[in-house]
C-alpha cells in the first residue's frame, strides 16, 4: 500500500518524535508513505475563517491522487471538514478559482485508522505482546470531530487497538475531555487545569501509561507533565507516548526508531518492565 | 429590536443562517470544557450576536477561552455550529483589531502562514512574549523540556508555494 503522508508543522519540532514513530511503524507494517508536496500549514485551531481553512486544506489535499493520511488529530480533523465542505458545489468552485491544481477529491485517514487495519489484517506482526499493560487510551477531541468516522462522543477504536496488543485499556472517564491545549499561550491557567485533571483521572484509573493521537494533548500531558506536578504539588509520572509509539513497542521496534528519548516523561522504565516480562515467558 | 443589524448579518454570513434558529437550550454552554471560566457564555454570546449587540459580542474573554473542541457543535439540537459563531466573532475582533492576548495569538499565526505557508513554533511564541511577556515564565519550563530533547528548532520553515497561500488567505477571506 502507498499513501501520501501529511507531517504537520509540529513535526519539525514539538512533535519530532510522532513524526519519527509514524514513519518507522509505518516501514515496519510495508505501507509505503509518500511526503505531500510543499505541504502547508492546516491551520490549526487559529484560523477562523472557514473559507480560508479549507483553502489552506485544499491546496495540500491537491497535491495527491492517493488517500492522505496523517498522525495529527489536528490536521485530520481540518483536512476532514474541508473535504466535508468542499462536497458543496459553490464552496469548490470558489475554492479552486485560487488553487493551481485543481481540488477533485480526496479521502483522508488517520494513522490510527490505518495501523489498526494493517494489524487486524496480519497480527503476526506483534512479536511482543504489551500483556497486563495498563494503558489509558486519551482521545482529546478533534480525532473524532466533526463527527462521521468514530463516535465523537465515546469512542472506542483506541480500546480496540490495545486489546489487539494483548494490553489492558483502563477505565477512563475523561479520555475525550478536551487538554486545552489550544489555548495554551493566552489563556495559561485554564489549559492547566484542564490538563492536570485529565493526567489526575488517568492516575486515578491505574493506569502506567496514557497514549495520544494529537501533538497537542501529547504536549499538554508529556511536556507540561512536571510543571503541571509543582503547579498543582502532586505526583503524576506517567509517561505519555503517541499511539504510533506505543504499536512500535509491539512490533519489536527499538526506543530510539520511535524516539523514546524525545518523551518528556521517560518511558522506559515502563519499556524495561515489557522486555522483562518478555524475558520470563 | 435588532441594534447592529449590519454585524448580524455578517455574523451569519460567516457562521452559517441556520444560527437564527437558536432556541437558547443552553446545551452548547453545558457541554463546554471551559464555560465555567466564560462571561457571557456561549449561548449568550449566539443571543448577543442575534440582537446585533456588537460591543459585548466582540468585547470579551469567552471567544479566547474557546479550546475548538467541537463538543458544542457535535450536540446542538438545531445543527447550529457555535464554535463557527466564535470563529465569526474572532475574525471580526481581529479586522477590529481588538486588544487580547488571544486575538494577537491568532493573528501572528496566520502572519506566519501567510508569510511562510508553515508555522516555526520557536519564532511564534517568541513574536508573541514580545507583546506578553507575562508567558515568559510558562515558556521558559517548556522550553527546559524541548531543548534538551532536540525538540526546538531554530530554522524558520517556509515552502515554494507562498503565492498560492497568500492568494487563498486573501481571496477566500473576504
């Protein structure tokens, strides 16, 4: 399989370590990933202007016959809702009046969606398997919003994914309340509160890892992690790795392929205890 | 009696007609991650649109307190977008210019894109301490954790397609 791959500005600095995990897994699944050309920003959360933001998707999904695919909940969800809007007749129009190539159609897919094809497809490819491994499965929002792929009020497609690697989803009650991270620069105090009562939530639900599918919310719960501790004087440690992180572990890919060191919070530890465990089997 | 009947329309242009169906449920307020910090709170702020009262509309904390989490607009009864209704209101205070370090946020990140076509986080947040300084504190623990972590880039990104970016950030918004 070949599809185009949307890296995401933060893939050039916060997010190096999400863009390094999707591109190894994605070596190791043999799904072949094609860079988008001259890709530009999506946006983000900070474009208000819908037309804009579609346009600013639209130039990027023309780039490409093939489906897209990304690691970022952010550009998913933008890329999603310009296709939605793009379906319009008049909005398309509009929009590829200022496009150099033309806007046909795109599909877009996240790489949650497409590892966890790949691996219902061929679950040989799990050499080691997470057993007894407590993960909280953190959603954030924009994964599943707008609405028409999961279930953007409880989804369940992470839970699926971590019973395929024979680890254990805990019960986590506010694993699609939103990290706030986009507000994180202007409105400091709030995005805090939010984050710490999401990583309070996880810890409270036992749970020794949380993974993520959006630069931000791995931000807010990974990079803030210790000054969220000495802001609030409480102990969390629990170490946050993007979903293509934590599916790396399981296909026998090394720390350093899945930039384990670029983790805010260490996760190996956790890793060693895998390889233990592995070990006495 | 409608006091800005010129804003309201405008309103409407950008967030969608359907907004005149408002029926003031409330359920978008109560499905906010962040309404207990909002004054007027979302479902005020659709009121004050509805009733043209620009000032309250433009002039306040809850557009900048809102995360994009699309919860609001996922469960609204009458398929009413509110978050469009702040994003309308954003790009309203922003052609207004208004002073909040929330609109200025904003603004620098579309500069950059339409200067760059990519965001470069280093110098982003950096243009924006410069104007509020007060995040210099928060910034600097970030930056404790990137730094070491190879996780700061100091190059600027920027792409060949720059024209074209500018073009569609110029003619579609409008």
């Amino acid at each position: 399989m070949r599809l185009a791959y949307y890296p995401g500005c933060v893939s050039l600095s916060t997010g190096k370590e999400m863009d390094r995990s999707t591109r190894a897994v994605f070596s190791a699944l043999r799904i072949e990933l094609e860079e988008l050309e001259d890709w530009n920003c999506c946006g983000a959360t900070h474009v208000s202007n819908e037309m804009v933001a579609t346009g600013l998707a639209a130039r990027n999904m023309s780039q490409t016959e093939l489906d897209i695919v990304t690691s970022c909940s952010i550009c998913y969800s933008n890329l999603r809702a310009a296709a939605m809007k793009l379906e319009d007749v008049e909005a398309r129009a509009k929009v590829n009046a200022v496009l150099e190539k033309e806007y046909k159609g795109a599909k877009i897919r996240h790489a949650l969606d497409v590892i966890l094809e790949a691996l219902e497809e061929n679950e040989d490819g799990i050499v080691l398997p997470l057993k007894g491994l407590k993960v909280a499965a953190y959603y954030g929002c924009l994964l599943s919003r707008p609405p028409g792929v999961y279930s953007p009020e409880y989804p369940v497609v992470l839970e699926k994914l971590i019973g395929i690697l024979q680890a254990d989803a805990v019960d986590f009650r506010l694993k699609t309340f939103c990290c706030g991270g986009p507000i994180f620069m202007p409105k400091e105090e709030a995005a805090n509160e939010a984050a710490y009562r999401i990583l309070r939530n996880a810890k409270k639900a036992g749970a020794e890892v949380i993974i993520t599918v959006c630069p931000l919310c791995q931000f807010m719960l990974d990079t803030k992690q210790r000054s969220l501790e000495q802001r609030f004087g409480e102990q969390i440690g629990i170490p946050v790795l993007y979903v293509t992180q934590l599916v790396g572990i399981a296909l026998g890919l090394g720390p350093d392929e899945l930039g384990m060191e670029m983790n805010a919070i260490s996760p190996m530890p956790m890793i060693e205890r895998i390889y233990e465990k592995m070990a006495e089997e | 009696m409608v006091k800005d009947e010129g804003f309201k329309i405008e309103v409407l242009r950008l967030a969608g007609d359907e907004v005149r169906t408002c029926i003031q449920c409330g359920t978008c307020s109560a499905s906010c991650p962040t309404a207990h910090l909002m004054n007027p709170s979302i479902r005020r702020l659709v009121k004050l649109c509805l009733e043209g009262r620009k000032e309250e509309a433009l002039h306040n904390e809850t557009l900048w307190l809102c995360t994009s989490c699309l919860l609001c607009t996922v469960r609204c009864p009458r398929g009413i977008r509110p978050k469009m209704v702040v994003s309308a209101l954003k790009e309203l205070a922003d052609r207004e210019k208004i002073d909040s370090p929330g609109r200025s946020y904003d603004h620098l990140f579309i500069k950059q894109i339409a200067d760059y076509g990519r965001i470069s986080e280093l110098p982003l947040i950096g243009e924006f301490l410069l104007l509020y300084p007060q995040g210099s504190i928060q910034s600097m623990k970030v930056g404790l954790e990137l730094l070491p972590r190879g996780k700061i880039t100091l190059e600027r990104e920027h792409i060949r397609g720059r024209d074209e970016v500018r073009r569609i950030m110029e003619e579609l918004g409008r």
